[in-house]
C-alpha cells in the first residue's frame, strides 16, 4: 500500500466438522473428559503465527462446538481407566532381560468439532473469492496442525461440501442485522453443544454456602457443583385405616438446569518471573519463565440455537500482572431456558 495503513473489518472464520484424533482428555491435574480451553486458545494463536501478519488476518478470539466425541477409556460402572498404549521393551544397563518401560498416563479422546473465530480482515481480502480463497487456506494449514495434542483428518467421504466447507464472513456493522447473520450461522451447528464459562454459578454458590454462617471456600463450591448431589427427604405417611402415622425416608437426587462442567480455565503463577533462559530445561530459552498452577472454574455447553451473539461463544486470553494470573475469558451471559425459547424468531 501507498504508505495507507490498511482497514479492518471484523469477521467470523468458521472451521466445520474437524475430526480429531487422540486428542488429549486430560486438561488439568483435577479434571478430564474434554481438551481444556487453553488448549484452543493456545491453538488459535499459533495458527496466526503460522500464517503471519502478510495473510491480513487478526485473531480475537476463538469457540469450540463439539458435535460428538469417543474417550478412549472403559466404559460401564463409576470407576473407568484410559486405554494406554504398550511401550517397547528397554534393556537397562545391568539387567539380563528387557522390561516394559514406565508408562506415562495419557488420556485420549477422538472428537468432531467446529471452530469459529472471530477476526480482523484486512481490505484486501473482503471481496467474496479472496475470502474464499483466503478460509480454504487457513483450514489447511489447520489440517497440518495439532489441536490438543490431536491430528486432524480429513473429511469423512460421506461429508457433503457444504457441510464441511470453511467460511469466512464480514459481519455487519448494524446490531440487527448482525443478529440476524448470527442467527443464520447458528442453524449448520446443530446438533453439537458450545462450552462457556459460568463463573457466575460458582460465585452464587459460594454465597449459598455462607449464608448460615458457614465456612465453605471456593474449592468447595466448585467441588459441589462438579457432581450429583443426593439427599434424604422425610415425609409422613398415614395409614388409611388404622390412622397410624409413620415416617418414610427418600434419596432425591439434586437437579440443576444446564449441562454443568468443571473446567480449567488458566494459570496463576507461583514463582516471580525468571530471565529468559536462566532456568534449566525449559521448552524456550528466548521467552521469560515462571512456575505456574491450574485456575479452575464451572462450564456449561450449551446448544448453538441458545446463544444470542457470536460473542457468547468466543474464549479469549486475558494476563493480569498484579496478580500473576493468565486466564481464558468468555462472555456467555446466561438466560433462563424459557426466556431464551421465547426470544427465538428463526
């Protein structure tokens, strides 16, 4: 360009139908079942290295809608173990025969996915076929990509094009119609189910708990909402003849509405932050580096056709230096079920 700085204008990049494999099912020291969220957002920013800033493309953000799943793990009863894999034999020095070497646990999961990304297109590629052209690029270079740890395959044979197609959408710069273009997109990711985040369960709950005075903390709050609760209910009975009254007991199970997860969210760091290659045995001797542990918080999925705005399904990364804590964010803002019905125009 002619010493212009080039416009923007944001976009919605949608990945439909990705096949995974053996992605990793264990996201944090607490919790398994489904990749965590650091994972994508981790690999959204390594997708726009790898295209670099001469594509014209800004990532803002990126969701995950997850239309089925396989964990590679036994199934039937409440304890299940992973299937792991047999390692080689090893001969260590002084032993006569070759033995299994030590096995690592590695949780997998086969997964079909959509990803949608919210982004940044430069002017250059607004026109319809540079950004048809420019989508089929960016799902290639996904192809040759991990997603948490798993290799992507291509597109079932019985898949159709359109079903699988990438696309690459301006959003318009009116409310409405923006909603209305959500709407639309909205429809081609049913059946599947979005995860968001619904830290405010958690801090609700938390206040729950100290109503009475009590001392419940954080980790139980998340511990409570991270499983099915059971209780004792008593009831009288009266005996329609001789009058007796007698007492029955009951175990009711706790129902909530919404399909609740615990999940990983970020890190908080443990340490101060070291020099860039001052610790030994780091992955990047060019990055500074600091010891960290998990932050965990309560997930919801969620079925596309409840979310009103693209931006409830986006998780993005935010770094607080006051603190230490490096955290995926998402802006999901819950509506009753039967207000979320009653709005629904398409």
């Amino acid at each position: 360009m002619s010493g212009e700085e080039e416009r923007y204008q944001t976009a919605v990049l949608v990945l439909p139908q990705l096949r995974v494999q053996n992605a990793n099912a264990i996201s944090s020291p607490m919790t398994w079942g489904f990749p965590s969220i650091t994972a994508f957002v981790g690999m959204m920013h390594a997708l726009e290295r790898r295209l670099k800033r001469g594509r014209g493309l800004e990532f803002l953000g990126v969701g995950v809608i997850c239309h089925d799943f396989m964990a590679q793990a036994t199934e039937g009863g409440y304890t299940r173990a992973f299937h792991l894999t047999r390692n080689p034999l090893i001969c260590k020095s002084g032993q006569e025969e070759a033995v299994p070497a030590a096995i690592v646990e590695e949780g997998r999961i086969h997964l079909d996915l959509t990803l949608v990304f919210l982004v940044n297109v430069a002017a250059s590629h607004w026109a319809e076929g540079a950004r048809a052209e420019l989508a089929q690029h960016v799902n290639r270079t996904v192809a040759d990509m991990r997603i948490a740890g798993g290799s992507v395959l291509p597109a079932s044979v019985g898949d159709s094009y359109r079903r699988s197609r990438p696309q690459l959408q301006l959003l318009p710069d009116d409310k409405s119609d923006r909603g209305k273009h959500f709407r639309r997109l909205r429809r081609r990711w049913v059946p599947g189910f979005a995860l968001v985040d619904r830290t405010d369960l958690l801090h609700a709950h938390i206040a729950e708990l100290r109503q009475d005075g009590g001392r419940s903390t954080e980790i139980d709050a998340w511990l409570d909402l991270s499983r099915l609760n059971h209780h004792a209910e008593r009831s009288e009975k009266v005996d329609n003849k001789t009058g007796e009254v007698s007492e029955d007991v009951a175990w009711v199970t706790e129902h909530h509405e919404g399909w609740r997860v615990p999940i990983p969210v970020g890190y908080v760091g443990l340490s101060d932050l070291y020099a860039p290659g001052s610790v030994a045995n780091t992955r990047d001797v060019t990055t500074p580096f600091r010891f960290v542990e998990s932050v965990y918080s309560i997930g919801q999925w969620v079925s596309p056709h409840r979310l009103a705005d693209v931006n409830d399904l986006l998780w993005y990364s935010r770094y607080d230096k006051s603190t230490g804590l490096y955290r995926c964010q998402n802006d999901y803002s819950w509506v009753p079920s039967d207000m979320a019905l009653s709005s629904q125009d398409d």
